[in-house]
C-alpha cells in the first residue's frame, strides 16, 4: 500500500532553508571565530583552544537533556517547534555577544567573557534549536520517503550556507572597516539573517498530532517480530557501549570533526603563508561544490553498488588520496593544484556526509534486532557527541599548535617556527 503524503514541495524547501539560520552560526564560528580572537582581540590561541575544547563537553552532555525536554513537551505548537523558535533567539543573542567582546576589558575578564558565551551558544541554545529542528522530519510526516527528500532539501542549504559564509565573510569584515567593530558588525547582520531564516523555517511546517504518531508506531510496532521495550537512560547507555558498530560510528565522527576543525585553521595558512586571506574563500568552493555534487549523486551510486559499503570504502581511499596530494601540492607552493586536490578529497568526502543517517538508523536497528529495544533517539543524541567532541578536540590542537609555534595575533610578521607549523598544519 503507497504511504500516504503529508507535504507540499514548498513545506520541504521551507524546512531546509532552516540550515541556513543553523550554518549561518556554525559556518560563522567554526571558520572565524578563532582568528577574530587573536587578531582582533589578541588573546592567546592556546588558551582560547583550551576553553573551546572544555566547553564542548558541556555541550555534548546536553544533548541528552534537551532530547528528553523535546519529548516531554506539550505546546501549541507541537513538541520541537517552540525550541526550534524561540531557541534561535538565544542563538542570535549569543553569537553577537562573542563577536562584541570589548577591547578595553583585562585579558582575564575577556577570557569569562567568551567561555561563557560561546557555551551558552553552544551547549544551551544552539543545541536545543538543533535538536528540535532535526526531529521534526520525524514529527512532521510518517512517510518515508518525504523524510529523505526533508534531508535532502536540509544538506543542500548547509552545504550552499557555509559555502557562501566562507567566501564573503573576509571581504565583508573588510568592507566594515576591519578589526573588532567591524567583526561585530557582521555578527548583527548574520544574527538577523539567520532569525528571520529560522522562524520561516519553523513555521513553513507543521506536526501532526500526537494521536496520528502514536497510531503509526502502533502499526510499526505489530510489523515487528520483537515488540520493543522501554529502558532508562543508563540502560540506553550501556546498550549502545555494547554495540560496537556504534562505537564505530562514534570514533568516525570524532576523528571527521577533528579533521574539519583543523582545515578551518586553514586561514591562518592563507594569511601567513600564501599571504592572501581572501583565498580562503576560493579554497571554500573547492570544498563544498564537490561535496554538493557528490550528495547529489550518492543516492544513485549507493543503488549501483548495491548498499553503503563499498561508496564509503572508495570514498575514503579517494579523500585520502586527495588530502595527500593536498600536502604535496603545498611543498610544490602550488595553488591550482592546491585547489585541485581539495576538490577531490572534498568528494570522496560527500557519500559519507549524505548517507551517515542512513548508517546510523542500521545500527540503531541492529540494537533493536538482538536486544529487542530501540534507542532511536539516545543514538543520535549520543553520536553527536562524536561530533561536538572532535570539533572541540580539532580547534584545542589548532590552538595549542598555534601557541607552541610562537603565534601572536598582535604581530604582522610571525616567527619561522609559526609559519613551519602553519605548513604543516595544513
């Protein structure tokens, strides 16, 4: 029997579009924020990648928490959309408050006050606009296929978003006038943008009503030879520390997000080395294209090759490949061919970013097949930890390697030992 249909074309372009507000942060801060605090601030790399890294355990620990609090939720608006909302609002709050550090406070004073902000972004509001806007592929249809073109629409935006975040920001911040006030400037008009974004996005759909789900997973449930059960939290924990696939999953994310944090380090090399940062916008095309191409394609290879294994697997190889002819490109002082195999490990790298959910709803149905439980919503919660864990770890490096090379933001020529570093950082 066809499932039945839920959504307009216009409702899943609305939702997408609601990673443009969520990008319009991450892209901001992941690529920005650590050379506006040195160059512009002044403060110390290594200590700023330190109170990154600590902050993002606060932040993965309150995944958990918000998942809970978005199922326990009764509103008019459904369960995840008032923390899809009004979550946005402190997004943009914050993220304007840590590009308006004042320049005239103590450098201890500077320090609290960054950690603070960047925390309560992070691991309060940003995590529970993140969250609800994810579950509600889940709440707002039971079709299956409208979920999948739902995550379509989203990957698309993200992927366009950062792109376009990563190609301007550098040029606007210069147009502003430079320095402190004109970073500050731009995280006005990126808050903005990406508030009005997200209340589109929220509401361009709407749930469907708890009795609907509840009917649905009724069905669901007498299909299944298993009926599942109900667990607690620390036994959705030691469920998934059993499963290795999804310890697998978890190291994936971890080692991945390190991976990007540290390329985002990449406009340190821009400036210093290649001695024009406007590059690093060039450098985001040859990036997120190829990953855009390659999310495009991958629901096609994963039937020509008859599942995911065999696309991630030569994926893989291929961004290696990539990434090493990156390195040797770089000794060569190439850029053309810099650009070259950017691209190209950028592609090996788009099967894995498009079909990684699809992995992880395998596993979670591997837990549900020999336990006879399902931690649907514990598992993404949990893998995310993954990510948040490897992007702190991969910006506390970047920093540290910073410091220990002799960095200064406050200098316009840097030591031999730092522009070494760079190189091989990059």
């Amino acid at each position: 029997m066809e499932e039945k249909t839920y959504l307009k074309w216009y409702n899943k372009v609305g939702y997408g579009s609601g990673d443009i507000a969520g990008n319009v942060v991450y892209a901001f801060l992941s690529s920005f924020v650590m050379i506006y605090l040195t160059n512009s601030i002044g403060l110390s790399a290594g200590i700023v990648g330190t109170l990154i890294a600590v902050s993002k355990l606060f932040d993965g620990i309150t995944d958990v928490f918000f998942g809970a609090m978005i199922d326990k939720t009764h509103s008019s608006l459904g369960k995840a959309r008032p923390w899809m909302l009004y979550g946005y609002v402190g997004c943009a709050v914050t993220l304007i408050a840590i590009f308006a550090i004042p320049v005239n406070l103590g450098a201890t004073a500077q320090y609290i006050w960054f950690f603070i902000a960047y925390t309560l972004l992070n691991a309060v509001f940003y995590t529970a606009n993140n969250i609800a806007y994810s579950a509600l592929t889940s709440l707002c249809t039971t079709n299956s296929k409208e979920r999948v073109q739902m995550g379509s629409f989203r990957f698309i935006f993200a992927f366009a978003t950062s792109l376009l975040i990563q190609s301007v920001t550098v040029g606007f911040v210069a147009d502003c006038g430079g320095g402190a006030q004109a970073w500050r400037i731009v995280a006005v008009v990126y808050a903005l943008i990406g508030l009005i974004v997200n209340t589109i996005s929220c509401l361009s759909v709407k749930e469907l009503p708890e009795e609907e789900l509840t009917m649905n997973a009724e069905r669901e449930k007498e299909k299944s030879d298993r009926p599942a059960e109900k667990y607690g939290l620390m036994e959705a924990a030691k469920l998934l520390a059993a499963n290795r696939f999804y310890l697998m999953i978890c190291g994936v994310y971890i080692l991945q997000q390190l991976y990007s944090a540290m390329i985002n380090a990449g406009i340190y090399y821009m400036t210093y080395v290649l001695k024009n940062e406007n590059l690093y916008g060039v450098f985001s095309w040859a990036v997120n294209i190829p990953l855009i191409i390659a999310l495009v394609l991958t629901p096609a290879l994963v039937g020509r090759w008859k599942g995911l294994y065999k696309l991630n697997m030569r994926g893989y190889i291929l961004a290696v490949v990539g990434r090493l002819f990156v390195v040797a490109a770089a000794y060569m002082g190439s850029v053309p061919l810099m650009l070259l195999f950017t691209a190209l490990a950028a592609f090996g790298q788009g099967p894995w970013q498009g079909d990684m959910n699809a992995v992880i709803a395998s596993c979670s149905e591997y837990t549900f097949l020999t336990k006879g439980k399902r931690v649907d919503g514990t598992m993404y919660s949990c893998t995310s930890l993954g990510t948040k864990l490897g992007g702190g770890l991969g910006t506390a490096i970047s920093g540290w390697l910073l410091e220990l090379s002799g960095f200064s933001g406050t200098l316009e020529v840097q030591p031999d030992s730092c522009i070494s570093c760079t190189c091989g950082c990059r």
